[in-house]
C-alpha cells in the first residue's frame, strides 16, 4: 500500500466513524434493494476465486486464534452453566439426529482422514495427561487392566473393578507418603502399586476371584517411582 492509498484509506475512515449510522443505513438499503444481484455476483467471485478467498481466510484464522480462543474460554467461564444446561437441552431435543451424524458422517470422515483425526487424538492425549492428572491415571488404570487380561477394550475399567475414579484418587491420597502430591503423579514421581503383584494372581476374565482380589482398592498403594521398581513382583507380606 503507498503513501496515497493510505491516506485515502484514513480519510475513509475517519468518515466512516463521523457518519456510521447514515453509512450502515445506506448499506443495508442498498442489499435490501439489491439482494438476488449481490448475492449472485459474490457467489461467482467465491467460485472463480475460491482458493483466494480459502487462503485468507486461513491466514485471518492463523493471526486471531489466540485472540479467539482466549476470548471463547473467558466467555464460556462467564456462562459455564448456562452453557451446560444448553448443552443437555440440545442434546435430548436432537438426540436422534445427533446419532444419525455420529453413525453415519464421523466414521467416514476419520476414513478418509485416518492420518489427520490420528494426529489431532495423539496430540491431544498428549495434552491431557501432560496437564490433568484425573485423565492421565483413568488412562493409565484401563491400559492396565487390559494388559493384565491380555485381551482388548471389554468396558470401562470402573465397570468391571467397583469402583470409580474418585474412589480410587480418594483412596490413593489417604496413603500418600512425604512429599507424594497429585503434582507428581507419572513417569518420574509417585506410582500406582500393587500391594501383592499382579503376576502372582491367576485370572483370565473380570470374571474371576483373582482379578477383583488383584484390583481391589484394598490392594493397591501409591509408591514412588524407585520403590516400585525396586520392589518388582516380591511380595514380602
């Protein structure tokens, strides 16, 4: 933009802002007198210049998604029940047509952008057990339930064991040692541990004695890291 363009866009401007109520009205006169005519005429701009108008408004996205997001989490703690109410209503009044997209339009879509929708889980994932602590051991007791039925997902792992997740951190915490917090939970700071080791009951489905003696709360204790490891499948009880 030069010099001249610049200051034709100022004066535009500050025209705009002396007389913003005759220029709106002017405006909206003017589509409602005109409508089928503008419209036809924006509808064949978009198509003969389609990737145009994409790329900008890719880049407008790019320059306001932190404004944007920003903006949409300080609105949605502002109205947070309200929107959960609304989310509820909206939910019961289109639950067939919600379903009807879910079966039909979701698993086509991750079909065709299987890389993509795998991408944006992982990522997310990532997120969630990097910054929320309930989310990172739900994860973490399902993959080991699994693993010790050596078998695939069978249901909700609070389902099977009798308990849920609340019970269990409930539990975890009223054993916590010095220094053990829900901050440290993970790879490098306090465990999940078995008080008497898995490998040393004998199950093969939820079914079984063995496995709600194995994941009882009454089994299990927080641990740091090292202990853990160090304590291996030795139960000295």
């Amino acid at each position: 933009m030069n010099k001249e363009q610049l200051r034709l866009k100022r004066k535009n401007r500050r025209y705009y802002l002396k007389n913003k109520k005759d220029v709106l009205e002017r405006v909206h006169k003017n589509y409602e007198d005109n409508r089928d005519e503008i419209l036809k005429k924006k509808h064949e701009w978009y198509i003969n210049n389609r990737e145009i108008k994409l790329e900008r408004d890719r880049q407008h996205r790019l320059k306001t998604i932190v404004q944007n997001r920003k903006k949409d989490h300080e609105y949605y703690m502002l109205h947070k029940k309200e929107k959960s109410i609304y989310n509820k209503n909206y939910r019961v009044l289109n639950s067939k047509r919600l379903t009807e997209y879910q079966r039909n339009y979701i698993p086509g879509y991750r079909a065709k952008n299987r890389e993509h929708c795998l991408a944006v889980d992982r990522k997310k994932q990532q997120r969630l057990r990097a910054t929320n602590v309930r989310f990172r051991l739900n994860q973490n007791f399902s993959r080991g339930i699994n693993f010790s039925l050596h078998v695939g997902k069978g249901g909700h792992w609070e389902d099977v064991v009798g308990y849920s997740i609340e019970d269990l951190m409930e539990h975890l915490e009223s054993h916590f040692s010095d220094g053990m917090t829900w901050d440290n939970y993970g790879r490098n700071g306090c465990h999940v541990d078995h008080i008497v080791p898995v490998s040393w009951f004998n199950f093969s489905s939820v079914q079984d004695s063995d496995f709600r003696r194995c994941w009882s709360l009454e089994n299990l204790q927080p641990a740091w890291k090292h202990d853990n490891h160090v304590k291996g499948n030795r139960f000295a009880g």
